[in-house]
C-alpha cells in the first residue's frame, strides 16, 4: 500500500512473480507467513491436458464442476466458467483489474493462505481449498473482517474491497493479534485507488481487537 511489498526474509516478493511470467514458471515461495502469496508450485499429479476437460474445484466448501483449458486461470473459471451443463459458476467476487497480479483485487485464499487467483491455473487448483469472499459471509450474515469494514467506512469505490476483505481474513486466520506494522505488511500487496487505507487499517486492526477476525 506505500509501495514496499511484503517479504520473506530472502529478498523475494510477490512482483518478483512477474518477472519471470514471460517463461510460464510458476513460483511456489510465499511472501510473508499472512500476506497474499505467489502461485503455488504446480502439483506433480497436475493433469497434462491439451484441450477444454471437466475438473473438479472445491470452492467455498463445494465441488463444483467446470470446463476449463490448461491456460485458464483461477479468476476466469471462477467468474466465468461454466459448468459441464452450461450452467455460469458466477462467483465475481474476485475483481479482474490489473489481470498482472499486482494490484490484489483477485485475492482468494488457497488452503488458507491468500494468492492472486489471475496468477494461478485453475487446474493448478485441484485438491485445494479455495475460498472467495462469497465464502467468507453474505448479506445475512457478514464476516467479523467485512462487519469492521463496514462500522469504519473503510470502502469508497468498492472494486478492491473483496480482496482487501480476503487478505486481511487471510491475515488475522494466521495472526489473530497482529500489530499495526504486521497489518500494513499483511495488506501490502493489495491497491486501493481511491485511498481508503487508513480506514482499511482501522478495520482490519478492530476486527483483531475483538478477536474475531479469525
């Protein structure tokens, strides 16, 4: 958010991913034990496909079934993939802005740990646990995390407040009490235009305080 990226000791961040884009590697170290994470390393049991085949996602809890290529990415076959029926999977809450992983509205969590859903392959994703911000709480019933969103005003456009949403679930999941350093670090890897961050870091450290962001 102030232009450093969370790190993990090493030097390594996550824009250090796109650097390497170019030759298709898929980067499995993380950027910090809460912050959004690089695209986890492609399991050795990954299909080799060539064409559109059916997987098997399990998503907010559910299995859903949809039709995927090898190059299609998590976001896409989240908000517009489609299942064998032809029925649309819809889940938009992941935003596609920079569609470059560097800006955070696509955040998802991955086994628990918060990752750009444009930098991951959706087949990559087989066997993992994926969780949008649809899973996380709706309009009945809303998330510690987007409660303290809420009672501190900490949106103005709306477009990055999923992701922020994600991580910063993510980030109290792993670190119930994080300090303010470790919540601005926790949050670095997502952008807000409209530069809603002291009301994002308000919330985010709220959530904590009443223990129960996690």
């Amino acid at each position: 958010m102030d232009g450093s990226e969370p790190g993990d000791g090493q030097g390594f961040s996550r824009r250090d991913f796109l650097r390497g884009a170019a030759t298709g590697a898929v980067v499995s170290s993380l950027v910090g034990q809460a912050s959004a994470a690089d695209p986890p390393a492609p399991s050795a049991s990954a299909p080799i496909v060539s064409g559109a085949v059916t997987a098997q996602l399990m998503v907010n809890g559910h299995r859903l079934q949809v039709v995927v290529e090898p190059r299609t990415t998590l976001l896409d076959a989240l908000r517009d993939g489609k299942a064998p029926d032809g029925k649309p999977i819809d889940l938009t809450g992941a935003k596609r802005v920079c569609d470059r992983g560097a800006c955070g509205s696509c955040t998802v969590l991955f086994d628990g740990k918060p990752v750009y859903a444009c930098s991951v392959l959706a087949l990559d994703a087989l066997g993992h646990a994926i969780t949008t911000v649809e899973g996380l709480g709706d309009v009945d019933r809303l998330h510690p995390v987007q409660e303290a969103f809420v009672q501190h005003d900490a949106l103005m456009c709306g477009f990055c407040t999923p992701g922020f949403v994600v991580a910063a679930a993510g980030l109290l999941k792993a670190n119930p009490h994080p300090s303010p350093e470790e919540i601005r670090r926790g949050l670095g890897g997502n952008l807000c235009r409209c530069g809603t961050y002291s009301r994002i870091l308000e919330a985010v450290a709220e959530a904590a305080r009443t223990g129960k962001g996690a």
